[in-house]
C-alpha cells in the first residue's frame, strides 16, 4: 500500500486551449496538513477543484486510498456525502 492518502500526477487541465495545469504532481500523507501557494493563475483553485469532484482532468493519474481514478467522476456523480465520506470537500472562505 502506498505512503500517501491522496497521489497525483500527471494533471492537465485547459480552459478553451489555456493550460491551467501542466503535468502536476501533488502528493498528500496521512495527518499532514497541505498549503497550496503560489501567484494569481498558477492553477491552485483548478487543483483543489478536480481533487474535490468540482472539475474533471483531462490528463493524469488521481490515486487515494479510496479509489482508483483513471478520470474523475463528473461532479454531479460525486455527491457531498460520498466526498465526505473520503474526506475530500471544497470550501470557500467569504
């Protein structure tokens, strides 16, 4: 079994031909809390959306504990209580 709850790798996503994400890698262990930072537009909200449902990849490898993705599921088949339930969840600060 892998060290890591969450495994990402490979991640593309574009927006009407602009790469947000270009072959990322991300990897989460077990406990560990993660901070995403960077400028404006260097793609951490893209990120965190195709990890909680709220966007599909067009490219790469999404590994958890959980399940196996080889695409994420469209986010109206992720209901909250199955995001929940994986501990994967999206919140925005007001």
């Amino acid at each position: 079994m892998s060290e890591y709850l969450l495994e990402m790798s490979g991640i593309c996503k574009s927006f009407a031909g602009v790469h947000a994400l270009d072959h990322v890698d991300f990897k989460v262990r077990p406990g560990k809390v993660m901070c995403l930072a960077g400028e404006n537009g260097c793609g951490k909200s893209t990120l965190v959306k195709i990890i909680s449902g709220v966007y599909t990849k067009d490219e790469g490898e999404v590994t958890s504990r959980v399940r196996k993705y080889l695409k994420l599921l469209r986010p109206r088949l992720l209901s909250w209580e199955y995001r929940l339930s994986i501990r994967i969840c999206l919140f925005f600060q007001t």
